[in-house]
C-alpha cells in the first residue's frame, strides 16, 4: 500500500457539508479531482511521487464513491459540483493551486477554471470530458440506466465479481493495469451499501450535458493562466484530438503524450504523469502574448 493510500482522511465542512479529503507532502499545494465511482485513492501512486517536493490534497467527491454525503438538497448538478470544488479550496484557504482532473473530474476542473478560478494558478487535464463529450458517447447507456430508480444498487453488485469490474462498460477500458483490489472495494462499496450515496450519484447522472462542457469551452480564452493537457493517445473514451482542442482552445497551454496508458494515467503511469506535473508547477508563469 503507498502511503498516501494509508494516510488517514481529514474532514473539512463547506456550505454544502462536510467533504473527506487526503493529503501528504509540503509546498506548492496540487489538488487532485476525481471522476465518477472512484475516489481520492485513484491518486494513491501519483501523489506518493508528488508529496515528495509538493502538498498533494485529494478531495473525495460526491461521485458515487464517498462515503459522507452532502448536505440533503446539496446542488449536484456539474455547476454545483464546481463551486463545490472552490468552496473546497477556499476553505482550506488554498492559493496558487495547480488544479489537476481525470475523467468526469476533468470537465469540472474546466468549470471550475472558466467560473471560479481566483484560487487556481494552474490547470492540469488528464483524459477526460470536454466540449461534446459529456458523457463520452460509449457511457451515454450507462448515464442514463443509472437514472432509473434502482439502477446503481443494480450496477454496484454486478460489479461484485473481479472479471465483471474488468469488463469494458465496467473499469476494463480505464486502465491497463489492474486496480488493486482493496481500492475497487472502496471504489463499490459506497453504491453498494448506503442508499443516501446512491441519491447523490443519480442526481450526479441526471445532470450531466455537455451544455456545460461547451459552455466553459467558450470561455476558455479568458483563462490565460498555464495549462497542462497530458494524454494518453490509447484512450479509448477521450479521444486524443479532444486533447489537441484543449491545446489549442487554451491561450497558454501545451500538449503532452502519455504513452501506455488508457484513461487512469495516474494508475497506467504515475511516474511520467509526476514528471510532467512537477516540472509544469515548477516552470515560472509566463504572460500570455
């Protein structure tokens, strides 16, 4: 187990409730965002490598794998999801923080960055959902089973069995790598056994659009503050001219290659996602001609 899986999780209260959070390591703080069914643990191996020269900080989402849910009539939707996220930084009193998403925590990182970014000094996009692609289309069955009133029990315990997690419309097209099994478990048990999660995770469902994508996508011109977009070009879901949009869409961004690795790059490649990152945070902060 890294230690940054084994550090014990803190709880901060925002206006919405209280989030669980894991942190290790000192200076320049990076915030790590997660996507849908999985947690702060997605992270474990790649802030091990971060915490070393950084404090890494992982909040767990209301994303379908926290265990302390929000707030009754907490605001769900992918804009509430965002001012979640910045009431977060702001509570921990964050500045300068280089904001890293994956997956579905990608596209909430970029309206997080275009509504938001007072508190954000840096942007790092991993495979995840931008402009039309919210959900991708190979997960639009999915999002919208899991709008059906018993749907998530349902998909949590099929998803039981190790070969099932593996299958594609599962974790199986995430990552290369298999996900340690202590990890899945955290990752199911939530939708699994506590009803108050499953909620969240379908008010989650029913408000994904990709209006909200496209939308913070017009806006991208305004954050001229350094971007990252490191990709993985096997990604089966986010293809790898998204990731060349987002380059080009951004005034002060660059293009980075993952190699060997599908959408989870911290679990297929945490050590060349380090690198990029740490030299990203470390590069003075160039104005935008």
């Amino acid at each position: 187990m890294s230690s940054f899986a084994a550090v014990d999780q803190q709880s901060v209260r925002v206006p919405q409730g209280v989030l669980r959070y894991r942190e290790l390591g000192a200076g320049e703080p990076i915030v790590l965002i997660h996507g849908l069914l999985v947690n702060s643990l997605l992270w474990a191996d790649l802030a091990e490598l971060l915490a070393k020269d950084f404090r890494v900080i992982a909040p767990d989402l209301p994303l379908g794998s926290h265990t302390q849910p929000l707030e009754p009539g907490t605001d769900l939707s992918p804009l509430g999801l965002a001012k979640l996220i910045a009431d977060f930084l702001a509570s921990l009193e964050l500045d300068g923080v280089t904001l890293v998403g994956n997956d579905t925590g990608g596209a909430l990182c970029q309206l997080v960055a275009t509504r938001y970014a007072d508190r954000v000094g840096r942007l790092v996009l991993t495979p995840c959902d931008s402009y039309e692609a919210f959900p991708p289309p190979a997960f639009a069955p999915l999002m919208a089973i899991g709008r059906i009133p018993g749907a998530i029990w349902a998909i949590g315990n099929s998803m039981r069995p190790r070969f099932a997690q593996r299958l594609p419309i599962a974790y199986g097209w995430l990552s290369k790598k298999p996900i340690d099994d202590a990890v899945m478990k955290s990752f199911l048990r939530p939708i699994q056994t506590d009803p108050r999660i499953r909620r969240e995770v379908a008010a989650v469902l029913r408000g994904v659009d990709n209006r909200y994508t496209l939308e913070a996508a017009r806006q991208f011109a305004q954050f001229d503050k350094p971007v990252l977009v490191a990709w993985a070009p096997e990604d089966r879901f986010f293809k790898f001219s998204s990731a060349e949009r987002l380059a080009r869409d951004f005034p002060n961004a660059r293009l980075e290659r993952v190699e060997d690795s599908l959408t989870f790059v911290p679990v297929d490649q945490p050590g060349r996602l380090a690198e990029l990152i740490s030299a990203f945070v470390r590069e003075p902060t160039k104005a935008v001609a």
